[in-house]
C-alpha cells in the first residue's frame, strides 16, 4: 500500500468513527451524512471499494450488501 492510499484510509476510519459516535449521540442527521459521505470518499481515493461502500449504505439509508463469504 502507497503512503498516501494509507493516509486516505485513515481519513476514511476516522470520518467512519466520527460518523458512528455522532449515530450514537443522535446528533444532527445532516452532520451524520456528511461524516458518511466523507468515510465513503476517503476509502475510495485509498481503494478500499468494499469500506466505501458501506459508508455509502450509511449515507444511502439502506445497509451495505453482504457477500456470500459473510
């Protein structure tokens, strides 16, 4: 992995927290979106497809599709 696929994957693991704490605290659902929306960006500039597109289900309000190996 690249040092900055890496750096993008952090991002993504860290606006993905944000995102799960700010659920947790049932804050403003528009800044739960755009935590989502920003984990889903970050892991798809690292190309971590699969992380992007459960932060997308977030973002989408329908949950992310699970493979067959799950």
């Amino acid at each position: 992995m690249l040092v900055a696929e890496g750096d993008w994957f952090r991002t993504g693991k860290a606006w993905e927290e944000l995102a799960t704490t700010l659920e947790a605290a049932s804050a403003d659902p528009a800044r739960i979106k755009e935590a989502w929306e920003r984990s889903a960006t970050a892991y798809t500039q690292a190309g971590a497809a699969e992380e992007a597109e459960s932060s997308r289900g977030h973002v989408d309000g329908s949950p992310p599709q699970q493979s067959a190996e799950d």
